[in-house]
C-alpha cells in the first residue's frame, strides 16, 4: 500500500462553502428552498433517530458542529429539544440556517466558528 496522499478536494474550502451557500441563500430567498443535506437526509435521520432513543431530558445542550442549513437541528426542535446551538465555519452557512429555522423554531441559536 503506498504511502502518498490524496489529492485536495475543492469541499475542503472555505471559498467553496461560501460560494455554494451563498448561492443557497439566494435560492431559499427566490424559491424557498433550504438547500442540500450535504451529507445526506437518511445519515442525518440515523442520527436523529439514535439521539431520540438515547431518552436524554429535552432540554440537554445539542451542539451540531458543521451544521450546515440547520437540518439536524429543525429535526432535533421537531422532536422536541429546545437547547440547540449549530455552529458552522461558514458564515453563509449560519445565515441560512437562521433564515430556514427562525419562523418555526426561533430558540435554534447559531454561531460562526473560524
């Protein structure tokens, strides 16, 4: 097995994140759309799921580092925990989290973290 490296991926910048969630933002503000699940609807459902089975209190701290537009979060708020915090390096990423959540769960609190 060699030894080398993989070569760089353009998801490993901050300046891809910044154009795709710039141009979600402007698609949610144009069409209501709240953009992708990066990382899939049915990894971030196992997730939920798992969390929901897990008979934790509804208040206990959720941190959802990387959080994207906030998916995992809504779901989380939808199941009735109110301590959630996204965090996300990506400043156009929080500003469309707080856009899609702030009607239906106003209590979602997000943060840039660079």
């Amino acid at each position: 097995m060699s030894d080398t490296e993989l070569d760089s991926s353009e998801l490993g910048t901050h300046e891809y994140w910044q154009r795709t969630y710039t141009k979600e933002i402007s698609n949610y503000d144009d069409h209501g759309d709240t953009g992708d699940v990066w990382f899939g609807e049915d990894s971030a459902i196992r997730v939920i799921d798992w969390i929901c089975r897990c008979d934790l209190e509804k208040d206990i701290a959720v941190v959802d580092l990387g959080c994207g537009n906030g998916y995992t979060l809504s779901e989380l708020a939808r199941e009735g925990f109110v301590n959630l915090l996204g965090v996300d390096y990506c400043k156009e990423a929080v500003t469309l989290a707080e856009k899609v959540t702030k009607q239906e769960y106003p209590f979602i609190r997000y943060q840039v973290y660079s």
